[in-house]
C-alpha cells in the first residue's frame, strides 16, 4: 500500500498549493523569458494573484469560516455536522426520528394516526395490556418530545408534525411495497 506524501485534503493546502504552482509558474516564466517582451498586463497579474487570493481568502474567513474545515480535521464527524449546521436537518427528519423510537413508541404513535377510531381504540387498549405504564409513559414523553403527540390534560392529540411525518412515513412505506 503506497501512501500519499502530500495528503492533501484540507481546503487550506489546496489553495495554498495552487496558489503556490501559479507563482512558480509566473516566477519561471519571468526567468527564462525577455524582460523587454514579458506584457505589463502579465507583470501585474504575476504582482497581482497573491493579494488577490488573500482578499478572497479573507472574505471568506470572514463570511463562510465553517467551509475552510473538512470532515477530515475532526475525529468524530458529527462535530463536522454541527459546524455545518446540518445537525438539526438530520435529526428533525422523520425516518431519523421514526428509527430512533422504541417499540412500544412506534406502536403508540402507528395506532394514534389510525384512520378507525374504533380500531384505535381497541389497538391502544392491546399496547397497554402488553407494555407496562412506565415504558409506555416513556415512549409517550418521547413522542411528546419530537412533537408527533399533544398532551391536553388527561388525552393525547395528534399534532401537526406528527400528520406529516405520519404522511411521509406512509407514502415510503407504500412506495417501497408498490
């Protein structure tokens, strides 16, 4: 197995490296070639390019800082994630969520979102002979957390997000039967 000697995989080294490549170029043209013929346009550019990758370099140090890191500078790539701000995308979505529910929470919120009220009920009276109240007491406050249940005072209620990752839940599952 060869390894990479330059391992260029930081934002920074790359610029740096072409930044670099382009002044050598510039300096060996400059060399080898008739200062009498090198254009004024080419001697300012050559003067140019430096500051100008600076300034670039600086605004977006100032504006985008997270975009000078890559996964590979962190040890756990979830640090990344929340650099990025891609955290809570990941974890507000509903497959997240929905994979991150427990049995009895699953059950709970598949027979909360049933069409048949009478269905419902008679499903909701099976959960709770099956579990005991304190593991359904949890999957409840779990489902109350990433609000896909209401509690109003002795019921529990669907709620608006709860319909829609229902919905989203519902038509994958059906995609991936169909």
């Amino acid at each position: 197995m060869q390894v990479n000697p330059l391992k260029l995989n930081k934002p920074l080294q790359i610029i740096g490296l072409m930044v670099g490549l382009s002044e050598a170029g510039f300096a060996l043209l400059a060399t080898f070639a008739d200062i009498g013929k090198i254009s004024t346009t080419f001697f300012w550019a050559f003067i140019a390019l430096p500051f100008f990758v600076v300034g670039l370099f600086y605004i977006v140090l100032f504006f985008r800082p997270n975009n000078l890191y890559g996964p590979a500078d962190f040890e756990n790539q979830e640090h990344f994630l929340k650099l990025q701000g891609r955290v809570k995308e990941i974890e507000n979505n509903p497959f997240i969520q929905f994979a991150s529910l427990d049995e009895p929470a699953i059950r709970l919120f598949l027979s909360a979102y049933r069409d048949d009220e009478k269905s419902k009920e008679q499903k909701w009276n099976e959960l709770v002979e099956k579990f005991s109240e304190n593991i359904l007491s949890n999957s409840l406050s779990r489902l109350i957390e990433i609000n896909w249940l209401s509690k109003n005072k002795d019921y529990y209620s669907k709620t608006h997000e709860g319909e829609d990752a229902h919905k989203i839940l519902k038509h994958f599952v059906y995609g991936r039967l169909g």
